[in-house]
C-alpha cells in the first residue's frame, strides 16, 4: 500500500471526523504531489461530514464556502515548520450541478459517495484521495497516469471541459510544471472547445499561462497554440507565436520557442514569450489583466529582442538607465539561452557580443557610473535655486543632465551640472 506523510494538523482533522462517525481524506493536488515526492503547497480535505457537522467538530472555523460545501478550520501547529494558526480547507462530497455559465456549477448536491465526489474533478491525477487507514483510493486510474506522466481528463474529456473551460489550460499548464504529455482523448476535446475559452475571466487566464511560463518546461506555450486556444486569450495573442526567423526555433515543429534555463522573473518569461510582438505586448498584458510592474518591464524586455545589443558604453548605459541592473542582466540571460540552441556563425557572435556587454556592465557598476535621475549630483530644488522655474522645466532639465551624465560619467559633478543648467 503506498503511503504519505500526511502533515500532523491534516492527520488530526481526519481522526477527529472519523471519530465521530465520518468519512475523510486528504485530497487532490496535494495527494498527486506527494505522490511524486513533491512538496504540496497546499492540504485539502474532503468528508462525508456536511459543512454544520465539520463546525461542531472544531472551535475555529471559517465560513469559507458553505453554499459548495467548504468550511476552513483553523489549526494551531504541532507541525515543526507551522507556527501560529493555518487554515485548511475541508469539503462535503459533493455532486456538482449545471454548468450555465461554462466556469461555475448552478447548484452542488451533497452526496454520501467518495467515488461521486471524485468523479467530478479535472484529471486523474487530481482525483485521488488518502488517509492513513485506506491508503491511496485511486477510482480513475490516476497512479497509473502519474507512472505514465500523463495529464487524462476524469470520464469523458468534453463533458469535463464543457462545465469549466478553464481546464483546458489547466491541462497545458500541467503539462509544464510536471513536464507531462496530454492523453489523446484529452488534447482533441481541447481543440473541439478551444473557443469556450471566451467564458473564463482574464485573470484567471492570465493566472493559468503565468504558472505554464514560470514552470520549468515553459515550452509548452506552444501548446497553447497547436491546440487552438490562443485566438481566445486575447487580441494580436496568436500573433505572438509567429516570431520572426531569426528569433523562432530550430525546430519547424514549434512556432514559438521557448528555451530550458531562463531567469524566473516573470516579466522576463512574458518579455520572452512576446518577444515577436513587441508593439502589441503591452496591449496583450493589460487585457490579462497583468500588473502594472510586469508590462512595464516585459514591454522593454520584447523590445529588446528585436534590437542590436549595444556598441558602446554610452549605448549601455542608455539602457541601464531605463530598465536597470537587474532587468537588463536577466534579458542577455535569455537572450544567451536562445542562443544556445541556434546553430550557426551569427548565433556564436551575438554570444561573443552579450559576453562583452557583460564585462562593460561589470566595469560601469564598479566606476559607480550614474545611470538614474536620483544618482544625479544635483537636484530638483537645486535647479529652482539657480533660477529655473518650478514645473516641466525643471524635469526637462533634469533628464537633460541625466543624458550628458550617461555620455560622459565624470560629468556628475554639482558645479559641473549646475553649469551647464544655469539659465
């Protein structure tokens, strides 16, 4: 019988309501990634126990979902690592109701039966349960799947993506983080309802394709298009996997490529990604509903793909100056991991180059060169005193020292400055 280490909280909450005469296990992904000696972020329960049941069984609770059955309790930490109090979410079986809206069941029944209540869920992998007195109950073949590192809908794959659409990216970004193939079945009923995509929120999209590109197989972006779901993320979407040659893959396989070994900065992964739609990238993140930090610095990154890397210091500085270190760092990382897979002259000397860049950047960060507006040896208030006009003036006067500064750092002086600022 194969078992898991359940955490002490996770294993008190299945004693207490099997104690009292019900069914309870822990549940779903945390059971899949237990499975495969991963670390699950997060414990769910799931109890024969209707809701007002769970909540005379325990002094904290939180009304989390009462209408679907969840009720949140509170548990002190006899775990090592937990301290305080964490919640942990128990649910009633349940049998979910009409999916009107392609995304949310109209009404859910409460049902007596493990095997329903697993019958309703995504994958197989996601659908299976344990305790420490049955071990793994496994209804839909899921342990065989995880063997097989398949990603296979419970039942039948239309009905599943029929009731929530927002599975079949769900399937793709699982395929990433556990670099797992889509079961036949599964991939063509994604492709027959690509367009119910259009029923699911931005965010949650948005959501879903972050967690696919900060995997550690973001490749499989390109799924999103060789199944048809990419005309229904969001406008110019499609667009992105048509990069232009020299940036696209050496397989003609895959439209858009996206190489093992990048930074894990997110906006370094979606700068990457849209790297073949620049001009549209900012337009695509804002109707995900993306923050307003990431399109910043993810339009930048895009841009930079489809820019020559820079010939002098100046010329690095320049970029220093408006996306900084850090960000500027982790794109000629990227751009070197795409390199690395290009073969040819003309892939080795853009290597050579970024190289060279590095070794400019090392020796402008140890000159301490300015390259921000708050590196300046003068400011604001410093130019209004010398008789500039309060307003655009003095911002305009500013970045104009900023520029002299950037072509000649031992310019960063005040009297230097302030010479050439005086009126």
């Amino acid at each position: 019988m194969k078992t898991i280490r359940l955490p002490i909280a996770v294993n008190k909450i299945i004693s207490r309501l099997e104690h009292a005469g019900f069914e309870a296990y822990a549940v779903g992904g945390c059971v899949r990634d237990s499975l495969l000696k991963r670390n699950p972020d997060d414990w769910d329960i799931t109890t024969s126990a209707k809701p007002a049941e769970v909540k005379k069984l325990f002094r904290r609770t939180i009304d989390t979902g009462i209408a679907h059955g969840t009720v949140t309790v509170l548990m002190s930490g006899e775990d090592t690592l937990l301290t305080g109090e964490r919640g942990y979410e128990v649910t009633t079986y349940r049998i979910d109701g009409e999916y009107l809206d392609g995304r949310h069941p109209s009404s859910v029944t409460f049902t007596p039966s493990l095997h329903e209540d697993l019958a309703r869920r995504d994958f197989t992998i996601n659908a299976m349960a344990y305790n420490d007195r049955t071990g793994v109950i496994d209804d839909f073949g899921g342990m065989e799947d995880l063997e097989q590192k398949i990603i296979r809908a419970v039942g039948d794959p239309e009905q599943r993506f029929t009731e929530d659409a927002l599975r079949m990216l769900r399937a793709l970004r699982f395929s990433a983080q556990l670099n797992f193939t889509i079961d036949p079945d599964t991939y063509q009923a994604i492709r027959k309802l690509a367009p119910n995509l259009s029923h699911v929120s931005k965010e949650r999209i948005q959501t879903e394709l972050t967690k696919l590109l900060m995997s550690d197989h973001p490749d499989h972006i390109a799924l999103v298009s060789a199944s048809d779901l990419a005309p229904y993320i969001a406008a110019h979407f499609d667009e992105a996997f048509d990069v232009p040659s020299e940036l696209a893959a050496p397989s003609p396989y895959i439209r858009q490529w996206m190489p093992d070994g990048l930074p894990g900065e997110k906006y370094l992964r979606w700068g990457t990604f849209l790297r073949g739609v620049p001009v549209d990238a900012g337009r695509i993140l804002r109707e995900l509903r993306m923050d307003n930090d990431t399109i910043k610095k993810a339009k930048i990154i895009a841009a930079l793909f489809q820019e020559d890397l820079p010939e002098n210091m100046y010329e690095i500085r320049k970029i220093l100056s408006v996306i900084g270190y850090e960000a500027y760092g982790a794109f000629l990382d990227a751009d070197e991991c795409l390199c690395r897979d290009v073969f040819g002259e003309e892939s080795a000397f853009r290597v050579e180059k970024i190289h060279t860049v590095r070794k400019h950047i090392q020796a402008i960060r140890e000159a301490g060169d300015c390259i921000s507006l708050k590196e300046l040896a003068v400011k604001g208030q410093d130019l209004i005193e010398a008789g500039i006009p309060k307003g655009p003036a003095v911002g305009e006067m500013l970045h104009r020292l900023l520029e002299d500064v950037l072509r000649v750092p031992s310019h960063n002086t005040r009297e230097i400055l302030m010479a050439i600022a005086r009126p």
